[in-house]
C-alpha cells in the first residue's frame, strides 16, 4: 500500500496528497496559489506514521 493510498483511505482531501507527494497543479491557480499546506502534510505524514507503526 503507498503512502498515498493510506493517506486517501484515511480520508485526508486529496490536496493533502498532492502536497505530500510535491505534486503541484500546473494551472493558473497552482501558479499564484503558493500555499505550502505545512500543517495538512504533517496531518497526512500522521497518519502515515499510524499506520506504517502497525506492521513493525
């Protein structure tokens, strides 16, 4: 299972997977939105660890 995929499973937007990823969005708005979401990847990062920490 990706990190991706647990994050979405945990039901984390998908921006938060984008960000985590440092997937950008390549419109206009990716190009004057230049929020770096640090608070929403640490939540995802989270749940990662959460899940990650289960199978050692």
């Amino acid at each position: 299972m990706t990190a991706a995929t647990i994050v979405q499973a945990a039901r984390l937007p998908v921006d938060y997977v984008k960000a985590l990823l440092n997937h950008n969005d390549k419109g206009v708005t990716g190009i004057y939105a230049r929020w770096h979401i640090f608070e929403e990847k640490r939540e995802a990062t989270k749940v990662i660890a959460k899940h990650v920490g289960g199978f050692l």
